[in-house]
C-alpha cells in the first residue's frame, strides 16, 4: 500500500531549488525543521511484511533533492576536517637527545627538558652566546616512569643560567654535538606570546605550528591538551619529536588538559604521569605542590598564572589557598598586566563541553576578578571564542576577558556547534570554528594588541579577530589592588 502526500513542501523545495543562497542565510537548524517537515508531508508510507504501517521518509521523490540541498547548505558552514596523526620517528642513536624542549624558570633562568634512550647519558647542558663556543655549563636530574608495558626512556631536566634577556643562546644536551638554540624573552615590554590550545600532531597542528614561526615570539602559552597520546605512550615520544624543532627555540609554559589525564581505575591510578614526568614547569619556584597549577613573572611586567582545571580547585583544596596566595603577592603597579591560562573554559557557547568548567568557575572566579586579571585563555572546545569583559555571567568592565582557544589542530576536529540561544551570548563578541592560534603583544604597561589567526586550508594563514586590550591596572574605577593593600579575596 503506497500514499503520498503533497502539499506547499514542494513550493518550498523549489524555491530552495531556484536560490539555493536563502539556505546559507538561515540558521542550520531552522533550515533542518524546514527539511524535517517537507521528508515528513512527502514521505512514502508503506507497509512491512508484518503489516505494521512505516513511513520511510528518503523514499519520497523530494529525498534525493533534499539531499543535495543539505549539503549545499552544509558547504556554508563545513570547516576543515581533522588532520591526520603524524607520528614522528627517532632515526638517530639511542644517545642522541631528543624531544628538547625549554621552559622558563624565575627571570633569568631556563629549564631545558630532553630524552634519552641510552641511560647512561648524563643531565648535562653545556651553553654559550656563540655558536660551538660554550662557556658554561649545568648538571640537572632525570627521571622516568613505567605505564603499562610501556617504560620511557631517561628523562633530563637542566636548569641553566642566569641568564642575560633577550639573548640568543646555543647549547647541546648530554655532551653530544647536535647544536641546538634559543632567545630568551625580554627583561622590559614589549613582549609577544603565542596561544595555542588543544595542539595534538596531526596536518594542521603542523600547520598551525608553521604559522606561528612565521613571525617573532617570545614565549608560547600553551592551555593544555598536549599530545593526544591518551595512553598510548609512544605518542607522547612522537610529540616531543614533532614539536622540538619549535620548543627548544622558545619557552613553552603549558598547563594540564583532559587528554593528559591517562588514569585507569584500579589498574593505573596515578593521573598525568607522562605529563608530569616530560614536561616539568616552575611550580616550585611559585610556592606551589603540584605540577598541575604555578605561576610566573616575565619581561618585569606580566604575571602569568597556570591553573589546574583537573586538580582540586573547590575553597579547602591546595590549588585554592595557593592561588590565594600567588595574587596577593602582585603589585599591579609594579607589574600592570596579570593573565591567566586553564583547560575547560568558565564561559562558552559552543554546545561542546557545555558546562564542564562551571564548577571551577563558581570557586575561581571571584579571585581573578578581585585580583583584576586581564585577560583568560582556555581550550578545551575546539573551536575560537572572544567573549567581553565578564563576571559572574554578566557583562563588567572590571573583570577579565575571556578567549577560549581550542583550535590548535587536534586529531578529534572541530566544534562546528555555536548556540545563539545561550546565557553567555549576548557576551560573546567573536566565534569561529576553525583552526589556528592566537597573539598577544603586551606593547606596554597600559595597552596589549590581541589577534587570533585562522590556518587558511591552502596553507595561508589570515587574521580573523583582533582588538586592542587595556590594562586593569590604568582604570581608576576597579581599584586595582597592590601587594601592599589588604585584599580580602
């Protein structure tokens, strides 16, 4: 038994038909009722071999159409795919040093990190200001650690310096002769960072990392989601691989994300021990317990602190009182700029991840807010938002911006899904479903330059978002505080 019904959906579908454009411009699920209502009225409805009625909705003559105008209508909003994994080898010898990378320690030291396969190579940086001269040298520690079946090779860590600012450095790791090089970020403004969240290995995170070495930088900032390895370890030695020729050039300071977790119930119940283990921050030297949450000071201007969004943040808990701690320590007219990193965004209108930061917030919040932070950079959802200065949900002119930057070219894709309808719309100034990363340029006490810039899929790179950012510390009306005031926070 077949019917069909007609009615206005074939009007419909021949406007669509004659103008396919009217679909771009309607919202995605406005124009998904629409189609949901033409299948329904055109649909076959015909009878199962147990007699029980069934409507088959791309049976209907129109299915084939509205298959094509869905994705027409697609087109308008399809960002690039996710990338593939590129798994980077060790083709040298088991004493070679690799997966360097370098972060920054106090104002005038460096923490160079490397592997070895060969454990007997020791923790031994030598370093100089000219090529294949090195003048000095430090011995550091190592470490490894044993997942599973995996067992990593011999972790170094090095401490080096003093160091003088905004000077080139060469050094070697472990007596070998592979010279490697960095610059160490100014001791005054202006100083430049590069943002990136949620990075991974895969195409665009190659891409992604091309386009950030296009141009000068002094530190990159890195709110966590590092190598996607989740559990399979030997990606986390692909990662060290694949980003060395970028980190051992710059201080990379990173924070912790979901994908750096790898506990196991019972089985291995001791999270972030790859983290942990490779890529060591100065959480010491900020007074805190835990790799996960620190903090530091660079160019004498900028205090930059690096929550934990998978640590313990509620009022009792370490993270709490030492956050407490670190923000009544900074004179903000001594240093006029504080930003903040963490994973899992405390504002968000993508409908990935909605609400996974909101805990955090209703601990955190009013810390930074009290403290007058300027600006905070999370990732966690993959995809770039800007939203204004805000505090507790509402539109401030004393509270932080907020910048999730998610995009860095992770192997799950992007969050194409913004909801329009959400609470925290009417404060989101810019969003974008597409990969890239983020620069700040602190230009001077008062005023820093903001732009995030959109990985182009012919491999060009284009500046979708900029806006200038001013300090807190130059408005009367928020009262910024100083370290000598008595905050009650």
């Amino acid at each position: 038994m077949l019917m069909l019904k007609a009615n206005a959906s074939v009007y419909l579908t021949m406007l669509f038909l004659l103008d396919p454009s009217l679909l771009s411009s309607l919202d995605i699920n406005f124009v998904n009722l629409i189609f949901l209502y033409i299948l329904r009225s055109q649909s076959v409805i015909s009878s199962t071999p147990r007699g029980k009625m069934e409507r088959r909705p791309w049976s209907s003559p129109l299915g084939p159409v509205l298959l094509f105008l869905l994705s027409l209508q697609a087109s308008g909003y399809t960002r690039p795919p996710p990338g593939r994994i590129i798994e980077t080898a060790h083709t040298k010898s088991s004493s070679h040093p690799q997966q360097v990378h370098i972060s920054a320690v106090a104002a005038d030291h460096m923490r160079v990190s490397w592997i070895t396969d060969d454990r007997h190579v020791p923790s031994l940086v030598e370093y100089g200001k000219v090529s294949g001269k090195y003048d000095s040298a430090a011995t550091g520690e190592h470490t490894s650690y044993i997942y599973f079946f995996y067992t990593s090779g011999k972790i170094h860590h090095v401490k080096i310096g003093p160091l003088e600012p905004d000077t080139v450095y060469y050094y070697r790791c472990g007596g070998l002769d592979q010279e490697f090089s960095f610059k160490t970020p100014p001791a005054a403004l202006p100083i430049e960072f590069a943002v990136i969240g949620d990075l991974g290995q895969t195409e665009w995170t190659a891409s992604t990392l091309a386009h950030v070495a296009e141009s000068n930088y002094d530190m990159l900032l890195l709110p966590g989601d590092l190598s996607y390895a989740d559990t399979q370890q030997p990606l986390w030695d692909s990662f060290g691989r694949f980003v060395q020729p970028y980190a051992s050039r710059r201080p990379w300071m990173v924070t912790e994300g979901n994908h750096d977790i790898e506990a196991f119930p019972v089985f291995h119940c001791h999270p972030f021990v790859a983290y942990d283990s490779r890529w060591r921050m100065p959480y010491e030297e900020s007074g805190s317990a835990s790799n996960l949450y620190y903090s530091f000071d660079v160019a004498g201007a900028v205090h930059v602190v690096l929550l934990g969004s998978y640590a313990d943040f509620n009022t009792s808990s370490s993270q709490y009182k030492w956050l407490v701690a670190d923000l009544a320590k900074v004179d903000r007219r001594i240093t006029p700029w504080l930003v903040a990193l963490l994973h899992a965004p405390w504002y968000n209108t993508n409908l990935a991840h909605q609400g996974e930061g909101e805990s955090m917030r209703q601990a955190m919040e009013s810390l930074l807010y009290r403290a007058r932070a300027d600006v905070v950079f999370a990732g966690h959802v993959h995809a770039y938002e800007r939203f204004t200065r805000a505090y507790d949900n509402k539109a401030n002119p004393c509270g932080p911006a907020y910048i999730t930057i998610g995009d860095g070219g992770n192997r799950e894709g992007l969050a194409l899904q913004f909801d329009k309808h959400h609470k925290s719309a009417p404060l989101s100034l810019f969003r974008e479903a597409s990969f890239g990363h983020g620069r700040l340029k602190v230009v001077n006490g008062t005023h820093a330059h903001w732009s995030w810039h959109r990985n182009d899929e012919d491999d060009g790179s284009t500046v979708g978002d900029e806006v200038w950012v001013e300090s807190l510390s130059a408005s009367a009306a928020c009262g910024v505080p100083s370290a000598s005031t008595k905050v009650e926070l």
